[in-house]
C-alpha cells in the first residue's frame, strides 16, 4: 500500500499549527486528505475482515503499540510466559527491519511471525491480514501484535484487533499522551512500564495518569516493570478476563471479572 499511493505520514504541511494549501510535492491539501481517505477506507476493509475470521475462531487480538524501546517485546516474552500453559499464544512482530523481536519470541516457544515494513512506520490490516494465514492460528486463542515503534501512524490503522495497548515507559517523560493525543484516545488500556527505574528519574507519575486521563478518561491504566515483575499480575488478569469474554466457551483460571 505505501508502495503506490503517497502516504499521509510522509508530509510535512503544518507548521506552527497552520496548514499550507500545497504540500513540498506538489500534492494540494484536499487531493492529500483524499488519498488519505482512501488509504484508511482499504484499510478498514482489511481490518474488518480481519475481525470476522477472529471472531470465528475464537481469537482475542491485542494490539501493542508505543515509541520504541518501550519494552513491547519484553512485555511479550514475560506474559508469554505466564500464560503459554492455559492459553496457545502466537506473535505478529512489526519492525522496519531485522527479525530479532521475533526470534526473542521464539525463544519461549511460541510461533511468532516477523513482518519487515521497510520504510513503512506502521503495521497495515492487510499485512496482518496475511500473516495471520501464515502463522496457522489456533483456534480460542491469543494473537498478540506488536507494532512498529512509533507513537503516531499505527494510531490511524486498525488491525482488526480488540483492544490497542499502548505502552509508556517512565523514561519517556510525561508529556506524551498530550503531543501524542490520537495513540492515547484510540487505546482501551495503557501499560506504564519500567516503573522500578522511577527512584532515578524525576517522573512523576500521576501528572503522566493526569495528561493521559484528560485524553482518554475511559483509560484502563496499570502500572509495571516487565523486568522485576511488579503490576504484572493485574495485566495477565486484565487478558485472561478479556480473552474469557472474546472466547466464552473456554473456561480459564484465576480470571478476573
Ligand atoms: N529497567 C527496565 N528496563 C526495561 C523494562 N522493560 C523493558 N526494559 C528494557 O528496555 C529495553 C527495550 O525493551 P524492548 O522490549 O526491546 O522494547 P520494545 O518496545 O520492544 O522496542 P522496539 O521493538 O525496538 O520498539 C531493553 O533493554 C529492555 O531490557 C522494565 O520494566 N524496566
Ligand atoms: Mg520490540
């Protein structure tokens, strides 16, 4: 798709708040609000039929999204962990090269699928779309997504997936969800991670949950740190409890309603 139709990311037409009629490539501004419709129309068309096959098979679909480095796959490879034995689990990596976060994945001993998006900053329904074929999924499963680091494209495209989850390390700075407002609105759940560095940093927490409630005060927050292992616990009960809801035919343990 990036392939043949200018992508709306790639311009740079709003500067100081004011919007130029034509853009540096000679695309005007309705012509470029018109691609980007028509972008996000394929897209959604993807995503929809995504859905349905989900919906089918009984499979819960997350969507991870953050700026990089956030811990996205170390997140991954702990829930992984955690609950690889009551639930079959596969992963869709996106990254712009290198398959590492895969084999990282691969590591715990779930199939996990590596999409390169080259220049692409975000990962696309019809990429997952094929993945999905690719992976041979389980039925009453669990998909996870892990997008492309970047907290604005992978905003706008629906995967097909229940629930985006957007993830904020504590070295990020607060301020994100406010110069990032679209990542934030559109996620159902926000994880803060690397909490256990918060003694060395002069992050301060509740003014991040203050900026991020203003954008999305239906927001689920949990506070964690993927690597000691603190507010993991109430993440794996918000899944089991979510994927008990998407797949009610299957009865796990211990979830949360
Ligand atoms: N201190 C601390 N470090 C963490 C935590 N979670 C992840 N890290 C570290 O942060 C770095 C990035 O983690 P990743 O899991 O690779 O982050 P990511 O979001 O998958 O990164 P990209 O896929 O490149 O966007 C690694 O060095 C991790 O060990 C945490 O809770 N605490
Ligand atoms: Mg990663």
């Amino acid at each position: 798709m990036d392939g043949d139709i200018p992508h709306h990311h790639e311009h740079d037409d709003m500067v100081g708040g004011h919007a130029h009629h034509t853009h540096a490539s000679g695309i005007s501004e309705s012509r470029r609000v018109k691609i980007e419709q028509a972008i996000l129309a394929k897209n959604n068309h993807f995503a929809q039929r995504n859905r349905h096959y989900l919906a089918k098979q009984g499979i819960f679909m997350l969507n991870l999204v953050s700026s990089p480095g956030s811990g996205k796959t170390t997140i991954l490879v702990e829930t992984i962990k955690a609950l690889q034995s009551e639930i079959p689990i596969a992963v869709i990596e996106g990254d712009q090269q290198t398959d590492q976060d895969a084999m990282r994945i691969r590591t715990t001993g779930v199939p996990a699928l590596q999409i390169n998006t080259g220049k692409g900053c975000h990962l696309d329904a019809h990429m997952v779309g094929h993945a999905m074929e690719k992976l041979d999924l389980r039925n009453n499963s669990l998909l996870f997504v892990e997008n492309v680091g970047n907290l604005v494209c992978p905003a706008a495209f629906d995967l097909g997936e229940a629930h985006k989850v957007v993830i904020l390390s504590v070295t990020e700075g607060e301020d994100k969800p406010l110069k990032y407002p679209d990542m934030f609105h559109v996620a159902d759940v926000m994880l803060l991670n690397k909490c256990d560095l918060l003694p060395y940093l002069s992050f301060n927490v509740s003014c991040a949950l203050d900026y991020a409630y203003r954008i999305n005060p239906a927001l689920k927050v949990i506070q964690i740190s993927a690597t000691e292992g603190n507010g993991l616990q109430q993440w794996i009960d918000w899944l089991k409890s979510g994927y008990q809801q998407a797949v009610p035919n299957v009865m796990v343990e211990k979830a949360a309603f």
